[in-house]
C-alpha cells in the first residue's frame, strides 16, 4: 500500500533536513554601545495587515490530510497556545475533497480555541474552497501558496498554471479575513511581488531556499530525479530584500506587510530578518524537528528561548518594538549584495539608517 504523500513529505522533509543556505550570514549587525535600552521595555508585538500578533514568530504551515498527521498538528497548536504564537496549517484541499481528515486540521482550533490560526491552499483553489478553508478552522487569515516547481517536480503535480492571478483576485474579494500570498521555498523576486500589489495583494510571505526543500522532496519522491532543480530559486534574505524592493519602489500602501520564511531556525535569522523590515517570520522544518526529536515541552522551551534571546538582541540595538528594528542600520555582503548591485537593489541605504540616533 503506498504511503499517502502528506506523510510523505513530512518523512522526506525530516530525513533531507534544512538546506541551510538562506542567506543570512550575509547580513551583519551593527554593534551599537550606547542603546539607552531595557530589557524590561521591549516588546515582542507586531501585526501583518489586520492581525496583531503577540510575537513576530509565526509557525508556519506544514502538514494536515492524513489522520497521522492529526497529532503533529495538535501538539504544534500546543505549542503555539503556550507561547502566544500565530500557527498556520498545510494545505487543506485534502480536506476539501475528503471531509474524512477534517479532523486534521480542526484539531488545532480545539487546541487552540482563541489563538491566531491561518488556513491554507494553494493557487488553483476557487473562492467556494476558500470559503471552506476559513470556515473549516476559524481561520483569521487564509494562505494562498504559489508552489511552480514543486509542482512541476512532483510526479502527479499540476502542470497548467494560468489563471492564477484571477483566481487570486477573486478569493480576496470573496472571503472576510485577510490574505497572506505565500511561497514555500523558492523565493519572490520583485517583479512576481509588484504584479500581486496590482492584483490588491497586501500580505506577502517571500518562503525563499534556505529551508525545507521542496524540490528536493519531490525529486526524491521520482522514479528520475531532475536533480539540478533542487538549487532552484533565490534565498530568503535575498528574496526578502527583492519584495521590500518592490513595495518600496512603488510606496507601499498602508497595510502590507513581509512574512519572511525559509530555513529560519533560531533568534539570529529572526533578528536579521525583521531588522532588514520583515513584520514577522514564520518557521517550520526547524520546529517539525525539535517536536518529533524532543517533543512539545521541547518546542515551547525552544520558542520561549528565542523571544529571550531576540529581547536581548533589541535592547543592545536599543529598539524597543519591533518596528524599531526597521530603522537600525546593517550591512548587507557577500553573495547577498553581489545579487543586489545586479538587481538594482540599493543595500546602501541599509547601512546609513539613522536608529542608533537618539536625537
């Protein structure tokens, strides 16, 4: 009997690990030795359009569709229940299409009755199975993900991919709760992230390489693997620079806002990530990890010790609130800045903010 491909990707996804080139070790911090700072001061609070979140960290969507998935799910809400975070769930067509697994994503509404959860679908579902998704969990936000090659690697995936715009559109116009566009691992570069603005986008998750590879799965899971594909795409933090491009260049509306994800796994990545002006991060693969490895007392350890340590990384930047993080300057190198100076990127600017000015 074959494996159903939910579990399927959950086994490739903890076997093949993070792929670990996100990009951020490009990204270097300023020391700044006068912060007139406290650690008692900071707050970790953010918000992505409508929702205001207790912590910048969300996590981020993963799994459901299979009834053993239902436990990864529970325990993940859990999870998010005791350290104030946003959960999203992994795509919920499977429960569309077959009302039998419901269960495996509800259960993190039962988990978690007043939390922030976040449904999820992909591209080529209609404005009825959107509806669905948001009734289905409650949801406070819906997630669109756009997954190309995934798709076209996967050996039973989508291969006709027009309408996507449309079918976005539409979904916005029909459902009453924000909506995130999210990639799941190859990046947005600013030209995908400027068209999705036009369309009304507000909220965009940039899911650059860094993290779970899907191509990678995917090739795993054929019988010929395409195997060059697995380097496709661009990192998270250049992708992340790519949409603040984007939004910047054509001065972005009241609302947007950045969910930066992909192979993000600890306070350093979550720090560069929101200084270069993401609104909140999403993690994944590393969390799937520490909960099957070491379980949920594991997990909640592993979040309260990144809100520690991300507090602390504040006070010696001397920003209090996380929107103070987008004003501090930092140096951008490497291969990073080499993509940017092609692009037309400028990363000066990063580097001559004035948040270390208190005057």
């Amino acid at each position: 009997m074959r494996i159903p491909r939910k579990l399927e990707h959950v086994h490739y996804a903890l076997k093949l690990g993070q792929k670990g080139s996100h990009g951020f070790s490009d990204i270097k911090l300023i020391h700044n030795c006068i912060p007139e700072s406290c650690t008692k001061l900071i707050s970790l609070q953010t918000t992505i359009g409508e929702l205001n979140l207790s912590s910048p960290i969300i996590i981020n969507a993963m799994t459901g569709g299979a009834r053993e998935t239902e436990e990864i799910n529970r325990e993940l809400a859990v999870a998010a229940r005791e350290t104030g975070l946003a959960m999203a769930v992994g795509s919920q067509m499977s429960a569309i299409k077959n009302r039998e697994v419901v269960s495996s994503y509800r259960v993190v509404r039962q988990m978690n009755p007043e939390g922030i959860v976040i449904g999820n679908l992909g591209s080529e579902a209609t404005p009825d199975q959107a509806e669905q998704a948001v009734e289905m969990l409650r949801a406070d936000a819906l997630q669109i993900h756009l997954n190309v090659m995934q798709e076209l690697i996967m050996p039973e995936g989508d291969r006709d991919f027009r309408g996507t715009s449309e079918r976005i559109a539409s979904i916005m116009e029909r459902v009453h709760v924000p909506v995130i566009v999210k990639e799941v691992g190859f990046g947005m570069a600013h030209e995908s992230v400027t068209a999705l603005a036009r369309l009304g986008v507000t909220l965009f998750d940039i899911g650059g390489s860094g993290g779970t590879n899907f191509a990678a799965i995917e090739n795993a899971r054929r019988s010929e693997p395409i195997s060059w594909l697995n380097d496709w795409g661009s990192t998270t933090a250049v992708a992340l620079l790519e949409a603040l491009h984007a939004l910047k260049s054509r001065k972005a509306q009241t609302g947007e806002a950045i969910i930066a994800t992909g192979g993000i796994s600890g306070s350093r990545e979550v720090s560069k990530a929101l200084i270069l002006g993401a609104s909140a991060v999403g993690i994944a693969g590393a969390f799937l990890s520490i909960l099957r490895t070491g379980g949920t007392a594991a997990l909640i350890d592993r979040i309260r010790a990144i809100h520690h340590e991300l507090t602390l990384v504040m006070t010696a930047l001397g920003a209090p609130a996380i929107a103070d993080l987008w004003n501090v300057p930092v140096v951008v190198g490497g291969e990073t800045a080499h993509w940017c100076m092609t692009r037309g990127i400028d990363i000066t600017s990063y580097a001559n903010r004035s948040g270390f000015d208190k005057n």
